[in-house]
C-alpha cells in the first residue's frame, strides 16, 4: 500500500513520448505526455481506438520502455530500470488484469492466483495459500477456486484475474478494457470491485470505453492522437464516497 497521502504526486510522467518503429516509419503512440497523479485514486484512461490508452498504461505499469521521457512511480524511475530490475519490480509494486483475463487455462482458479507469489517467492506456501483464499473471498469467488477457468462465467473469470492481480499485494493496479468483455451489470459488479480496492489504498489505472460510468472514477484522462487533451477530477473524492 502507498505510504503517501492521497494527494501527493505518486506517478508523475514529464515529456514521455513512444515512438514504434513500422514499415513505413517511425509511428508516435504517446507524444511528450507529461501528468501528475496521486496515490490512491481510481482513474479513467479513455479515447478513441489508436489515442494512446493502453500504451499509457503499459509504460506506467513497466510492460513497456519509453522512447523519451521519465517515467516515476512511487518514487522508483522506472525508465532507468535494466530488465532484471524493471521485472522485479513490476513482480512485486504492478497488478495487472487484462480485458481477456489471460488466465492460465490447464491452472485451477486457485493455482491461478498463486502462481504470481510462486514467481516472485514473495510467501512461503501455506501463507500463498491462505493469501489466495482470503483474495478469492474478497473478490466474491471463493467457491470456484478448484475449478478451471473455462468452467467459469466472463466475470468470474474477471474476478479471477483481479485476485491474481492482486496476489503480491501490489500498490498499483493497470487495468486494460476490464470490462469490455461483460455484460452491463456485471461490468458495473467489476468496476464497483475496483472501486472498493482504491478505498483500501490501491492506485488503480483503467483504460475504459465505458463512460455511462464516469462518476465512479475519481478522474478522467481523455486521449487523442497520444497526447492529454483533457484531464478532469470527480467532484466527490474517493474519502468522500466511502
């Protein structure tokens, strides 16, 4: 969990841009996007198709390298990071749940789960598996963990993949399109879910096309062309809703 206030800077982006090598050239994804963000927030990354959304998120939560820029999140410089300690790091500080769940499919739920505390040695056995029960309890699928994912519905495979998000308790979650694949209310159940993580001190990333559910983000980035055209708060903050 953060030990920052709420408030203070937490990931903080300054000239980042992304530039994909193609065919026909150099293609900009992200250009000179600079922001500042708090801890402990739930915020929206929304735009169209090719804006930028998941390129942001994926060099925050270390998937990805900037071209240019500096990139910190809670304090680290995630840009200076060789690949041994950008892996390490983003093993134990990221969570990262993904629009098709990308679950193991030969794994049980509950292998599912442990398998990020198994790679980053971050428990000892009986405490992975007591860490994995109270996850899938908390995320309301207690009953499915010896079931493999295909046995289980779109959202209880999303829940899924969020208690395995959360399995090294990282103080920051990325998350890609959670919803896109869900049906309105269960969408909502989701997003409800991660609002409830932000309340227990998590910072959460969200790229979203769903914006009938804005109010539920303490703040909206808004995309185009791979740069910040709007940045916008709620009015309620995340100590006021709760």
């Amino acid at each position: 969990m953060p030990k920052t206030h709420p408030q203070t800077p937490w990931i903080e982006l300054s000239s980042v841009s992304k530039i994909y090598s193609t065919p026909a050239g150099g293609f900009t994804a992200l250009d000179a996007v600079s922001l500042v963000l708090p801890a402990g927030e739930l915020t929206a990354v929304v735009g169209k198709s090719g804006s930028g959304k998941s390129t942001l998120v994926n060099l925050i939560a270390g998937l990805d390298r900037p071209t240019r820029g500096q990139l910190s999140v809670g304090g680290v410089q995630v840009h200076t990071l060789d690949e041994n300690r950008l892996a390490a790091w983003r093993g134990r500080n990221v969570g990262v749940v993904f629009q098709f769940f990308q679950l193991l499919p030969t794994l049980t739920v509950a292998e599912n789960v442990m398998l990020p505390m198994d790679l980053c040695d971050t428990f000892a056995p009986a405490a992975a598996r007591a860490r994995m029960s109270m996850l899938l309890e908390r995320v309301g699928i207690a009953d499915q963990a010896n079931k493999l994912p295909a046995a289980l519905s779109g959202g209880q495979q999303q829940r899924a993949a969020i208690a395995r998000a959360l399995a090294n308790d990282p103080p920051l979650l990325v998350a890609d399109e959670p919803t896109g694949n869900l049906d309105s209310r269960t969408a909502e159940a989701v997003l409800e879910l991660l609002v409830e993580l932000t309340r227990a001190g998590k910072t959460v990333l969200v790229v979203t096309h769903e914006r009938d559910l804005a109010s539920k983000f303490d703040r909206t980035i808004t995309l185009a062309d791979g740069r910040v055209v709007a940045q916008t708060a709620a009015d309620e903050t995340r100590s006021a809703r709760s």
